[in-house]
C-alpha cells in the first residue's frame, strides 16, 4: 500500500485547529473529506505539527496510506477541487513506507508577526499579532538569546499540553522589523503546546518594558507556566516549515522566507 506524503497550506482563521473534531470543522476533518471524496474511500491523515485554532500553516506535511494509485500532479489537483478556498494541497510525493510525517522530522519552524502600532490595523486582522506599546527590539533579542540551545520549557508550555517531555532544543530565534511588523522567527527540533505564543508573550513583556531582558532565563529556571506571560493571539503565527533527511526526496519544505520575507 503505498504512502503518500501532502505539502499543505491553510489559513487558520476559519478552522478550530487541525485535529478532528467532533464538529468536523477543522483542518484534518475537511483535508479527510476531500481525500474520500477523490478516492473514493475514507483516508487517515497524519500531521507533522498540530496547529491550533486561528494558526495557519505555509507548509504544513501529511502522510496517508491508500491503495488508490494516482499520479503525483492528481493528488494535488483532484483533492484541491474538493477544498475550500482556505486550504490547498502544494504538492504530492510518494515516500517510502518508513516516512512518518511527525516522528520523521527532525526540526520545525514558526514565523510570528506582530505589528507594532498605536492602533490596530483591519487590514491584519487574523494575519498578525497587535502590540500597540512601542516595542524595544534589542532588549527582546537580549531576552531572546537566552532561550537558545537545549532547556526545560515548562514555563512555556500550556497546561494542556502532552507532551512527555518539556525539553526541547531552540536551533533560532530571530527578531526584524519590518516596517510597522516585527517579525519573529523561530526553529526547534519540536514545540510543546503554545511554545511559540508564550515564548512570543514573554518576549512582548520584555520589549514594552514591563520585564527585563534576564526576566527569561529567570523562567526557564522557574519551569513553572504561571510565572510567565499571557498566552499571545494565535493570529500571526504560521507553520513555515518541517526538516526531514534528504534521503526521503521530498521537494523543499521551508516557506520561512515566504512569509519572512513578503511582509
């Protein structure tokens, strides 16, 4: 039974997450109805990172299993025809029966863009984060730095979260402006559940100086989620890329500069 992998792209705002529901109104639920409808028998898809409400997703990665035989290019043209405008499948490979689209990956990475502005713009709306005190940047890159190479994230996991172990390993953590947009850009081997919003939160704090910069490492040693800041909107955060082997032959799964760079 050959496994397909699906490079999928989705705005966030109208779905509730990516992992099926029983209202069937997320991300998973709609891509798994389309699938049936192509091949005419229920598919199970598996995600490298599941997204939660109001995230979207440049390049979110999905295996399933199915002995429908289709050319490549069909996966990607006959399931868009049965989705909605919002989600879109970019392309389609065949991978060897070892590839699993989260146990095989080796690193994610999430842009966050949040505009810095007195008043909120419509026109960013569901597309980025507001912070309408003035953010001081330098002082978020000194808090940033910190968070660096191989620590106990519990102060920045959700209280939800299932994770087995709160220990990741941050690869980058970036932070531009972008005109009115600041632009964060972060690379884990894995996040735990809102990481990326609390982190991001966090950072916020520091930059409208209402924390210092050392108030990070500060949480990292508390590893307790309540002495950290607010969870951040989900708004502006974006699934832009998943690094697996080369071996695997997929095309190129990094959209970070797509959306990095087009602001």
């Amino acid at each position: 039974m050959p496994r397909i992998a699906l490079g999928l792209s989705y705005d966030g705002a109208p779905w509730l997450g990516w992992q099926t529901q029983p209202h069937r109104r997320t991300v998973q639920d709609r891509l798994e109805s389309a699938l049936a409808d192509f091949v005419g028998q229920p598919v199970a898809t598996t995600c490298a990172g599941r997204t939660d409400t109001g995230v979207h997703a440049a390049q979110q990665i999905v295996h399933l299993d199915t002995g429908v035989l289709r050319p490549e290019q069909a996966w990607v043209r006959g399931v868009n025809a049965h989705l909605p405008p919002s989600i879109a499948v970019r392309w389609a490979r065949e991978v060897p029966a070892d590839f699993h689209a989260r146990f095989s990956a080796r690193s994610r990475s999430y842009v966050y863009l949040l505009l810095d502005d007195p008043v909120r713009s419509p026109l960013w709306t569901g597309r980025a984060g507001w912070s309408f005190r003035p953010l001081d940047l330098e002082a978020m890159r000194s808090g940033a730095a910190h968070l660096l190479g191989e620590h106990d994230f519990s102060s920045f996991r959700s209280s939800e979260c299932q994770a087995a172990s709160p220990v990741r390993t941050m690869h980058e953590l970036g932070i531009e402006r972008r005109g009115r947009l600041v632009v964060f850009t972060l690379r884990a081997n894995a996040f735990l559940h809102h990481m990326v919003r609390n982190i991001v939160g966090a950072l916020v704090y520091v930059g409208q100086g209402r924390q210092p910069a050392d108030w990070m490492p500060a949480l990292l040693a508390e590893r307790n989620r309540t002495k950290a800041a607010p969870t951040f909107s989900p708004d502006g955060l974006y699934l832009t890329a998943v690094g697996y082997p080369g071996d695997y032959g997929l095309p190129s799964t990094d959209a970070t500069d797509e959306i990095r760079l087009g602001c």
